[in-house]
DNA sequence: GCGCAGGTAATCT
DNA sequence: AGATTACCTGCG
C-alpha cells in the first residue's frame, strides 16, 4: 500500500479522531483503508495516515515538509480543541452532550474551490451519494495522481465539461449550477481567494451570488473552505436539533467564534448517535 | 412502484 | 415576507 522508509510518524497532543472526521460529513475523500489505515485525498497530495500504539503518535506517509507545510494546517492542528469543549461546556445539556459524543472531532481546512462545488453537489444528495458524484468527477475531469486516484478537478477543467457528463457523473439537476460556478471561476469572473479578504456577511453574500448557493451551503463553504469558524450550516438536521432539542432556541449564537465547531459536534451527535 | 432524502430557485399568496 | 413546489438520483 505504500513504502514503510517513506513514512514519519508524528505527535498529535489535541483531540484527534481520524474516524469521526472522517464520518463527519465535511469531506467527501477520506476513506478508511485496510489495516486501520485512512487515505486523504486533498489538492495534489495524498496522504495515508494510521495510530501507532503510542498514545497520540501517529504514521502518516508524507516527508516533515509536508507534514509541517500542508497536512499539519489541513488538520487544524493550531487550534486546541480540547480548550474549546472545555470553554464551551455548562452552557446547554444537550451541547455538553454532543461535545462528549465527538470528542476527536476537528474541523479541517479545506479548498474554497472544492467545498464550493462539493457542497452544490450535497443537495438533497446522502453523504455517501456525494462521494460517489465527487469521486465521478475527479475520475472523469480531475488530473491523475497515481494508482488511478484523481485530484479534485480545477476550475479549468470542470469548465471543459459539458452539463450532459456532469449528468452522467449523477449531478443531476446540479449540474448546470456546478458548470456555471466553474465557468465564473475559470474565466476569473469570481476570484475565490480574493473572497478570502472580506468580512464574515460579505463573503456569505458573494457565495450566494453562485447559482445553486444559498444560505446553507454557502455557510459550509465559508466554515469548511475559508476557516470561519463562527458559520454554523442550518442543515435538516441542526434545524432538527434547535426545534426537538433546544426548545426552538438557536444554541449556537452564544459560542461566537467557536458556534461553527460546536455545530460540527451537534451534527456528528445528530447523525452518528443512536 | 413509490415516497423520501444533509437545499435551492421559481412561483405563488 | 412567508409558503409551496419541482428538481436528479439512489435507496428502502
């Protein structure tokens, strides 16, 4: 599967559960390997990663540069969470539950361009349909890695694609919205990493700008692609949680900076508990 | 065969 | 402003 001599192993002191995160529902390409091994696919890289026996030390295929360059920020790993379930506790039952529920969970920094498009696809989709229609395209359009793994496709390229492949990918009506978002990208029309500049509301305001975006997805582009980790996705399932298990009252809005993060707790304890 | 799912846009009051 | 409905596809 991959070359013991390439592999370092490193040390992850914070919360840190590769299989929640993976189970999360915030990124469609981590998948669990044999062996106990989890494969990420994120921009041209790969990485397989693995817990050693050593308490908080894991094995993770990728040189010191990459760890520390790339994967260490992909991770979140600046950011403790064990501090925030701790500032965030006592404040509502059923929030202290979730964060008991998730504890391992992190909230990863991902490609503003990828979540766009990955999210449009999420409507109305399962989690396991939204893999299976990422993984179409970036088989059908993304540039080869190796042993027929596909980065996410680029902007140019998903813009090369015509709306009866995307269908065929099983975007379905989707599919004119994600040829539209990436043709806006493509041409330069819409600068994603300029978007990164402005404040919390106008970058809300400039992702439902695209068509196929509205309030939810364009909060899971803001808190999963660009780090707004105050965004909290209304999903059926949050919607759900605010109405059956917090009187109607929205729990969120007194965790400010963090209110992104516990919504990923809330959703993980939606859909994952019993 | 048929109803429904981790939203959105269009089209109504 | 708020409510209703169609939309692809996969799954029970």
């Amino acid at each position: 599967m991959n070359t013991a001599s390439e592999n370092i192993t490193v040390t992850i002191q914070d919360d840190f559960d590769i299989k929640k995160i993976s189970e999360s529902g915030q990124c469609f390409r981590m998948t669990e390997q044999e062996d106990g091994w989890y494969r990420v696919i994120a921009r041209d890289d790969v990485l397989l990663i693995r817990k050693c026996d050593d308490p908080n030390r894991y094995e993770v295929s990728c040189s010191p540069q990459d760890w520390d360059g790339h994967w260490h920020d992909y991770f979140d790993l600046d950011r403790s969470y064990s501090e925030i379930r701790e500032a965030c506790e006592g404040k509502s039952d059923f929030v202290d539950a979730s964060i008991a529920f998730g504890k391992g969970l992190r909230v990863l920094n991902q490609d503003p361009w990828e979540m766009l498009i990955t999210f449009i696809i999420s409507q109305r989709k399962s989690m396991p349909a939204i893999a299976t229609a990422v993984e179409n395209i970036s088989r059908m359009f993304g540039t080869h890695l190796s042993d027929g793994m596909h980065a996410f496709p680029t902007p140019e390229q998903l813009a090369s694609a015509s709306e009866s492949q995307l269908r065929e990918a099983s975007l379905g009506y989707r599919a004119p919205y994600v040829l539209d978002a990436a043709r806006r990208v493509a041409s330069g029309y819409v600068d994603l990493e300029a978007l990164a500049k402005l404040d919390d509301d106008e970058l809300q305001e400039a992702l439902m700008s695209f068509v196929g975006v509205g309030p939810k997805v364009a909060n899971c582009v803001s808190l999963f692609g660009y780090g707004r980790s105050s965004s909290v996705p209304i999903d059926v399932w949050i919607a759900r949680a605010i109405d059956e298990e917090c009187n109607g009252t929205n729990p969120f809005d007194q965790f400010g900076e963090d209110a992104g993060i516990i919504q990923q707790y809330v959703f993980f304890y939606m859909t994952r508990s019993k």
